[in-house]
C-alpha cells in the first residue's frame, strides 16, 4: 500500500481536490440544483458506459428512452434492456450508499443481475478459434475462461473460472483495507476497477460493472461521478493494459481528468450555466446548416487553388505537427517523415525528409487533382532496444472538403473525419494531431513496459 499512496502527490490528484474545496464551499445545494446536476451526469454515464461496450443507441436516443420511454426505430431491442438495466443498477447502488454498509459479494452479484436483466446467448469463439453459442448467466460468476484476443493476435488472460470466488474475496478485503489506511477515493476506485476488471468475473457485463462500482467509491467519498467517454475508450484501454504490469499513473490520471470535467459540470450549473450539450436533433441541424453555408462557397478547384490547398491543409498540418513530434523524437536516434505522392496509373513517388527538412516538401511540385499524402513518423529507440512506430496519415483533397485519415501499425484505423474548408484551420490542426500523439506515446510507453519484462 505504500508504493500506491505514491499516486496521491499526481498534480491531477491535487487539482481534483482543489476543484473539490471550491464545489464544497456551495454545499449544501438546493435540492433543484442538486438533481439537476445529477441527472446529467447520469445521463452521459448512461450512455457512454454503454457505448463502450457496442451499444448502439445514440445520446439523443438514450436520453429519448430514459426520459420518456421512447424506443428507437431499428436498433436492437437488447440494446435498450441494456440501457434500462444499466440505470437500474444505479438506483440500486445509489441506496447501497444511503445504507452505509459494506460492499459485499452479494451486492456485486445483485449489481450485475439488474446491469444484464435476463439470461441471453452470445457468438463467442473456443481458444481453438471455433465459434460457438454461449448462455451468458446473470448474478453467477463464469464457469468457463473469458479470455479476450487481442488486436496484435495475443490471448489477454484473465481470472480462470475455479479462482474468480478466492479473488473476488480477496479485491473486497483489499478494498476494506484500503478504507481503513485512508487511501486517496480517486486512487482507490482507480485501482479497484483495475483490480475488478483483471478477474472479469462474470461471462458479460464486466465493465459496465467495474465503472458502477468504480463510482460507488467515488459518491460515497462526496466525489462526482466519473464518466469515461466512449471516445476515448482507445486511451482507457491503453491505461488498464498499462496497469496490468502494476504501473497505475496513467488510470489513475484518467479517472483524475474526467472526475475534474464533472467537477466543471458542477461549477457552471452553480454559476447559473447552461449545462446540457446539444441532443442529437441540435448536431444534425448544426451539421445540415453548414452543409447549406458550404453551398455559398465557391468549388475549389484544384488546379487553380492548389497552392491555397496544399499550403493549408498539408504543409501547414506539418507544420502544426512538426514542433509536437519533435519533442516525441529527442527520445529517438533516428526521426524521419516519409512522403509519398501516389497518381493513379504511375508508381508512387517516394521523397524522405527528416525531422528538419520539411521547407523541401513545401517546395514540391504537385501535379495531380487526385492525390494521396501518406506521412510516415519512424522512431529509433535511443536506448534498450529499437523501436519502430509507423503512422500512416493519409490526406484527401476533396472539392469542397478535405479528408484525413490516420492509420496504426497495422493498418487499423485510428482517426477518419472529413473537414469543410470553412472549418476554422487550427482547430482541424489540433483534432487530427492529438489522436497521432496519443498513439505514439501509448506505443512507447507499452514498448517500455514489454522491453523491462525480456
């Protein structure tokens, strides 16, 4: 436990806190303002639990059902079960609170019955690759191994079935005891949903599970709820992967950061904001309307406008980039940029350029409308080992539109989006480097924690 109280000094922790004095210093909250807040959080807890996990129902769509019991034509009728059970196991928790009596297995089990509803099959596959019909049960723990394949092709492991009851004993006494030493409430439900999500005791459910009893910890200590967002589901996995070598920062500083953006919630419904983001209905007129403004913009040609184009949404997204990554590759013997110019019928071009030689690709003659830019970042590493980390950034220059695609190590896509080039330019720079530089610090940081295992 002394190397855990460690991970109380993060600067995340200590900010939390600090937001948390300011919030304390309103309480009480009128009962309005207090379920007003609540129902918020909930809400988007409601929805991106869920969306983590495949559901397909939107925020508008979830918010339609909870609220007024709307079902959403042509999505899965299991989806919405999910979503029912899901905000009935918070009921549940919440007077598991207002009780004030200790966690026990009993409760975890009833948390999980309410969470899946009924019994259901579900398509999974033998460790031999053969797919078969598994009854997953509710309330009861696994009877046979729920080990995951990776994306790299690799079995994640998981508690084996006969040893799901002795862990589970052992997580709740872990827990008690890290009550009694007074261990920080973000760090504890931190390292508690790791803990939780590393036996993944039950056939389904397990991480909507982890994140109900993650916030169980949280409320009862007088913290907000934390929501993970489905959009940075790819960050929260990377974090419990780290975990699973006993480096907890990472978690604990994600659960830190969002724990601080409900805080933010709470702070601007104090101060009389607006707290409520557009529902679906608002994004599709937000978007239908800039289609329509886009209309009064005159086709770029590109031909013509090449020079407008290429300076703008290639050479200056390099640019944006370039400082960024540089920082990245002081950590690296060897940092290049890779450019390709592929026109349809010819072979691709090749031109390398390192780190500092970037003025040379703005000098290149570009000749063909239909072009593709794919931009590669290799890395050397500077000590252990080498390590080559490949991101392939593909640029699309549309008539009315710009695309960008980013692609990992093999080929998974990691960030797609289309632009208008009415779009304000810097904020587009930003949204596309900052899926590139997560990849690529994940990437290093996985590979440090692989190279001190050999």
């Amino acid at each position: 436990m002394k190397n855990i109280k460690i991970l109380e000094g993060l600067a995340e922790i200590q900010s939390v806190d600090e937001q948390k004095k300011l919030i304390d210093a309103h309480r009480p909250f009128p009962k309005e303002l207090e379920n007003k807040i609540f129902q918020k959080l909930k809400l988007d807890w409601n929805y991106n639990s869920n969306a983590i996990e495949g559901n397909q129902l939107s925020y508008g769509e979830t918010v339609a059902f909870l609220n007024f019991g709307l079902t959403a034509k042509g999505k899965p009728f299991k989806d919405h079960l999910d979503i029912k059970g899901h905000n009935e196991a918070i009921g549940f928790m919440l007077q598991l609170i207002k009780e004030d009596r200790p966690l026990s297995e009993s409760d975890i089990k009833d948390l999980h019955k309410i969470i899946l509803v009924e019994p259901y099959y579900s398509t999974t596959a033998s460790p031999q690759g053969i797919e078969f019909q598994k009854e997953i049960k509710v309330g009861q723990y696994k009877t046979s191994p729920n080990h995951v394949k990776t994306v790299s092709g690799d079995i994640h492991y998981y508690t084996n079935p006969e040893e799901v009851a002795f862990e589970m004993n052992n997580l709740l006494e872990w827990y008690r005891n890290a009550e009694e030493q007074n261990l920080h409430p973000v760090v504890m439900s931190a390292l508690f949903h790791h803990k939780f999500t590393s036996i993944h005791p039950f056939d389904d459910g397990n991480g909507r599970l982890a994140r109900i009893l993650s916030n169980f910890i949280l409320l009862k200590h007088h913290y907000p709820v934390l929501v993970i967002k489905n959009k940075e589901k790819i960050q929260y996995y990377a974090a419990l992967n780290i975990a699973d070598n006993g480096i907890y920062e990472d978690l604990v500083k994600l659960f830190a950061e969002n724990i601080s953006l409900s805080f933010n919630i709470i702070q601007k419904a104090i101060n009389g904001e607006n707290i409520n983001e557009p529902d679906d209905l608002d994004k599709e007129i937000e978007l239908f309307t800039k289609e329509m403004r886009i209309q009064d913009i005159q086709t770029l040609n590109f031909t013509n406008d090449k020079d407008f184009l290429l300076n703008n949404y290639v050479k200056g997204l390099l640019e944006y980039l370039q400082p960024k990554l540089n920082k990245v590759g002081e950590l690296f013997q060897d940092f290049r940029i890779l450019l390709i110019e592929k026109i349809p019928l010819l072979d691709p071009k090749y031109h390398t350029y390192n780190s500092n030689d970037l003025d040379k690709i703005y000098n290149y003659q570009i000749h063909s409308e239909s072009i593709l830019f794919r931009v590669y970042f290799i890395f050397n590493k500077l000590i252990k080992r080498e390590l080559e980390v490949n991101i392939d950034l593909k640029i699309i220059l549309n008539k009315k539109s710009v695309k960008y695609q980013v692609f990992d190590n093999v080929g998974d896509l990691v960030f797609e989006k289309d632009f208008f080039y009415s779009q304000n330019i810097q904020t587009i720079y930003k949204e596309i480097a900052t899926p590139i530089i997560h990849y690529l610090i994940n990437m290093i940081k996985i590979d440090d924690i692989i190279n001190s295992e050999e």
